[in-house]
C-alpha cells in the first residue's frame, strides 16, 4: 500500500511559516492524512526527505531572491500538481511593500553591510513564475480549507473554495455590519471570503487578509470609506497590507494615493 | 591530518531556512557558522510611514509560530511611549493569550521537531507509528495552545483581536469559562509531558551561559519585567539597546545579538526558568521536583524538560485567569496624542525568549523608525558556540554522526530562522 500512497511535498520562500504550520495546525487530521499521503519532503517537520517528482506540492512563501527562480521551476518541473498556499505565495506578501518603495534603500536601513544581501527588487507571486494549479488564499490560509484542497488533489476534482465576498460569511454568522451600523472601516466587500468573517465578530473591520473576491467593487467601496472621513495615506495603507501587490488592491491604493483624484 | 568539512544545506525540524558549516583542522574546530539564508523582508523599513495603530497587525507577520509575541511587544512598546494604562482585565487577557501561544509553541516543539531526536526518528509522523499515544497527546495539547489563542484572538496564526491599548473585543465570563475542560485536560496532558521528557536519555553535557530574561517582582514572566541576566544585569527593557549590540556578519541574513562585551548569551524557555524558578506556579513546581529537574539547567539537551515545565505553568496559569476574569469595562484605552514619542520601547517573553521592540512616532503617530530584536538572533551566537563544543567533543563520530550531533545541538534551542532574519539595525542611519 505503501508504495501507492501519493507523494506530498511542501516547499517554502520568502514567508513566516504560518501556512505551512496550519498543516501541523490540523492535529486531528495529521495522522490519518499521513496514512493518506506520503509526505516526503517537509522540512519543517521531518529531517525524512525523499526526491520528487511530488504528486502534491504546496508552496508557501514569495519571490524575493535571485535563486528562488531556478528553485521554483525545478519544483514546478517535480511536481503533477502544485498549489500556493498563503498571500505570500498568491499575490506577494507584506513583503511586497518593497514593490512600491526603493529596494535599495530598504536594505540599507535594515542592514549595516548591504552588499551581503543579495535580494530583488520586487516581491513577486508564484504563479509570476511558473504554471500554478490552485491558489489558496489567506493571511494565513484557512485550515479546513487546506484540507478541502488537499483531498480534492488526491481524489482528481476541483477543490470548492468559494470566492464570493467576507459579506456573505458575514451574515451567514449574524454579524452586525459594521461599517453600516458603527461606521468602521471594513474591506469586507471586497475581500474573499475563507476567514469565518472573524474581525467583525470581534468588532473591527476586516483587513483584507485573504485578498480580493472574485466582482470586487473598490471604487465604489473606497468612497464610501472617504465618505467616513478616512484621509487618502489611511485608505493607501488600508488597502497595501498583506495582499498589497494583488491586482484589485494595488489599483484601488493607487486610485487613493494622496497625489490622484479620489475616486 | 586534513581538512574536514560537515555541511547541513537545509536544517530539517526548525522554523525556516538555515544550513551548518563546520571546518575542522587537524583535530581543531576552525569554523563553525550557523547559516541564515531566509530571504530578507524588511519588516523595519516597511513599518515606516505606517500608524502605529497598524504595527501589532504587521509585525505579528515575522512569525505563524509566535505571532502573539510580536503583537505583545508592539503593544507594550506604543503603549509606554504613549503614556497608555490597559485596564488590568485586559493584562489578564494578554497573559492568557500568551498563555496559549507558549502552550501551542512548546508542544510542537517537544513532540514534533525535539522529541524525534531523542528516541531515533526523522519525524513525529514515523515515531507515532511506536509511540502512538505521546504523538496524540502532544497534538492534544497543542491544540489545546491553539483553542484558547482562536478564542481569544479569533485565530490561532496571526490572530485578529489584539489592539494597542487592549483588545477590540473582550470575551464574556461564558466563552472564557467554556474552556475549562480543555485546559484542566491540557494540564493532565502537560504534566504527562514532564514525565514523558524525563524518560529520555541526555547526553551530559554543560555550557556556561549567561542567562538573560525578564523578570517580575510576582509573576513567571511574560509580558512585564526588568532585564535581567545570571551575571547580575538588571536594567529596565528601555535600557536594552545600551547593554545589547547587533553584528551583522556575512554569512548570516540575520543579525547576532551579543552583550556590550561581545559575548553571547541565551534567551528562552532555559534563562527564564533559570531566573525565575521560584516564580513558577504549584502545579510546575511540584512536577519539576517530581522529575528531578535541576533549578539552574545548564545542559541545552534537557531544554526539552524546562519546555514541559512551562506548558504545564502555562495552563495553571491560564486556567487561574479565567476563574478570575470578570470583563473590563471598556477593551481599550486610545490615545489622542501627541504621539510625537522618539523612543516607544518594551520586551516581552515570546515561546523562545527575549523580544525587544522599539518605535519612534511623528506628530500623526506614523512610525519613523522601527527596530526589532527576535529571541534567535540574540541566540544565534550562543549556538554556534554550543556547536563548536559539540564538534569538539564528538570528533571521533563519522561524518554522518557528527552531523547529527551538530543539528541536535541547534534544535535543542527551538530556533526561528523566519524569526531572526526579519531583524535589523539601524546602524547605518545612526553613523
């Protein structure tokens, strides 16, 4: 059995390791996925590691260094499926605050002797790169969405992870609004949804973690937030966090730069 | 005789991306480096031009494994530069929510990454195959860590609840009380722990560290408390950045941490305990002594031990907090300024030690300057010098032996690579 089992591997780059700690976050699922799955290269949690080709790859992580880019189309060339897992790996990260600034400058109030860094200008995501199969959103992603994906792999079907709005999952929970009902700055709307809706249920407004849904309409969401009284660098900074470099986000930052018409 | 060289490319069972190098000359250790080839992020240049409010949110990001201890540090640091008093229910909440984040951190470390080394397998997943029922309850446990940290914090990566000045919402008696099962069952299971630890054989070994840790005039210490180390230092965490200095050398992308001298020290579970033994609750006290665990540990091979002791502190302490929590009236304390503060600064006691965190705000409370000191970077040092007594001592094993040995030295201190290599100076700007 054993040597039918389908190979699993998780690789990593530029991230915090919280996407890959969600697999070893499913405590009632590790065991039993183990004897699913062969896991042969995981660094995290096995000194166990066994060349590909992978029928599953995850990977966590941007971008960010010369060497990625051989690395992740060696993993690409190893791996039948290969799904990103994480803002990092799907539109850039936190880290992809470098793409609007000057790299040089960043390493050099950083680091003392910087030319011992060797690092790129952008922070860039995986499917930039090479051909992805599946990207999971999420800062960090949502454990009983990793494991949807992952037994959607191995059984050959596509993984249902809804790209509809944190709106949704918003009210599926009975949360009160609360941009309508307290006026807090909430991107919500236009975030994809995955999260639980947890900030509302914790009365603050949702940070965009699991970056755009599928119709977002930021323009429109962006001035109802000028309307509360956000100033353009507060509803900059709103939208160029965790998912900073995804499309949807990027241009509405933009659009909201002190500099542009407020849209 | 001829040059002999032990190289690790990708360190297995630690928190992000570090290799080993060790030269050996005619029988002396010539070389030993602790590798970091985590790719930079800049957290400390990106965290400039961003409100203060935002920097619990972002630097909870250097780390999935401890992103409570950033969001700690960042909160107490804004909050003392800002004049800011949480009320004592919320400082009860943070203890709690550190409370889980130690639980969770020490438990995947025992039994998943530590525990492998000492009874002979690559991984927890091959060793639960003969050890079915430790696997399940470190799992146990650890999701015990992960329950109380969802609870309060939403989630248990990355949690959403934590605010400078307190919480954006605080829980209600109920949904604190709901956790008591879990927790008395997780102190069972901590406990256990202890026991199961002190099953292992330790190679004996001694290293001469210098221990540095907060302490509190009543509590172990998490959030609060004075620096202090066992050769006598005592400064409050304003002072850090006088008796701490950063190195930037090449062959690592995090920086080394060492005392005004030079010299390396340790941060983590094995200095706070050694600085605080008699800070610890019954419950820990009584297993430590069960086990025999010496009150000063010097051999890093039984950290595994003073780990179990904290887990088993820990979920005393969480499950006193929630029999004594009554909601505070309001979840924070805001500030209206003027947040023109050059030197925001405090540490707290993240799973693996000491983490200092300094901030200098503008006129709008945007943040201008950003430095933070990750617990592995301090480490760094310390562990290359363990290594060179390892390689030292263990120079007859072959090339497979020896590398084995080398990186059990490294994972007995839990390092976090992803951790250390976000960490920065801003000595260039300074000269």
């Amino acid at each position: 059995m054993a040597a039918t089992r389908p190979t699993l591997a998780v690789f990593k780059f530029a991230s915090c390791d919280g996407c890959q700690l969600t697999l070893l976050d499913c405590e009632d699922e590790l065991l039993p996925l183990a004897d699913r799955v062969e896991i042969v290269d995981f660094r995290e949690a096995s000194s166990a590691v066994r060349a590909g080709p992978y029928d599953l790859a995850l990977v966590e992580g941007s971008v960010t260094i010369p060497s990625d880019l051989e690395r992740i189309r060696s993993i690409r060339a190893n791996s039948r499926v290969l799904v990103t897992i994480g803002a990092c790996a799907t539109a850039g990260g936190i880290q992809a605050l470098r793409n609007f600034a000057d790299v040089r400058e960043f390493r050099e109030v950083v680091y003392a002797r910087p030319e011992f860094i060797e690092t790129l200008a952008t922070s860039t995501p995986i499917q930039d790169h090479v051909k992805v199969d599946f990207e999971l959103r999420g800062c960090p992603i949502n454990k009983v969405q990793l494991l949807e994906v992952i037994t959607a792999f191995l059984g050959r079907r596509s993984p249902n992870v809804p790209k509809e709005s944190v709106c949704l999952e918003c009210k599926r929970r009975g949360n009160v609004c609360v941009l309508v009902a307290h006026g807090t700055p909430c991107l919500g709307p236009v975030t994809q949804a995955g999260c639980g809706a947890i900030c509302p249920a914790f009365d603050r407004g949702c940070y965009g973690c699991f970056g755009p849904q599928d119709t977002p309409n930021a323009p429109s969401l962006s001035r109802t937030l000028v309307q509360l009284g956000m100033e353009p660098p507060a509803l900059q900074r709103f939208y160029r966090t965790f998912n900073a470099n995804a499309a949807v986000f990027r241009a509405a930052a933009e659009a909201a730069s002190p500099t542009s018409e407020v849209p | 005789m001829t040059d002999r060289t032990i190289a690790v490319d990708y360190l297995a069972r630690v928190e992000g991306e570090g290799a080993l190098h060790v030269r050996i000359h005619d029988r002396t250790v010539e070389e030993v480096e602790l590798r970091i080839f985590e790719p930079p992020r800049f957290f400390e240049a990106f965290l400039r031009g961003r409100s203060y409010l935002e920097a619990p949110d972002i630097t909870a990001r250097i780390c999935g494994i401890c992103p409570v201890a950033y969001q700690m540090s960042a909160c107490h640091a804004l909050e003392h530069g800002l004049g800011l008093t949480p009320a004592p229910a919320v400082r009860a909440l943070r203890r709690l929510l550190y409370c889980g984040e130690w639980i969770e951190s020490h438990a995947l470390h025992v039994y998943l990454l530590h525990a492998p080394d000492f009874l002979g397998y690559p991984d927890a997943i091959r060793m639960a195959k003969d050890h079915p029922e430790a696997v399940h309850r470190g799992l146990k446990l650890k999701k015990a860590g992960n329950a109380l940290m969802a609870r309060l914090g939403g989630r248990e990566i990355h949690p959403v609840n934590v605010r400078v000045g307190g919480f954006y919402r605080c829980p209600s008696r109920e949904e604190l009380d709901e956790l008591r099962p879990t927790l008395e069952e997780a102190l069972a299971l901590a406990e256990e722990t202890v026991r199961f630890a002190a099953s292992f054989s330790f190679p004996s070994v001694e290293e001469p560290y210098e221990f540095v840790a907060l302490r509190h005039p009543e509590e172990y210490p998490m959030n609060e408390g004075e620096i202090v180390s066992s050769r006598g230092l005592r400064i409050p965490a304003t002072r850090f950045e006088e008796e701490f200095h950063e190195l930037q050398v090449p062959h690592s992308h995090a920086l080394h941490s060492v005392r005004r001298d030079g010299g390396s020290y340790l941060v983590g579970p094995m200095a706070r305990y050694a600085l605080n033994r008699d800070r610890l609750g019954p419950r820990a006290d009584a297993i430590a002594r069960e086990v025999g665990l010496e009150p000063v540990v010097t051999n890093p091979f039984r950290s595994v031990l003073v780990r179990a002791v904290e887990m088993v502190y820990a979920c005393e302490e969480a499950l006193r907090i929630v029999g004594s929590y009554r909601p505070p009236d309001r979840p924070f304390v805001s500030s209206s300024g003027p947040f023109d503060v050059p030197g925001c600064m405090a540490a707290t006691e993240a799973p693996r030690g000491l983490l200092y965190h300094r901030y200098a705000l503008d006129r709008s409370g945007e943040i201008t300057e950003a430095k933070i000191v990750a617990p592995t970077s301090q480490n760094q040092k310390r562990i290359e010098d363990d290594l060179r007594d390892v390689v030292t001592r263990s120079l007859d094993l072959d090339d497979a032996g020896l590398t084995d040995a080398c990186e059990r030295a490294i994972r007995n201190h839990d390092p976090c690579i992803s951790c250390a290599t976000h960490f920065l100076t801003l000595d260039l700007q300074r000269n």
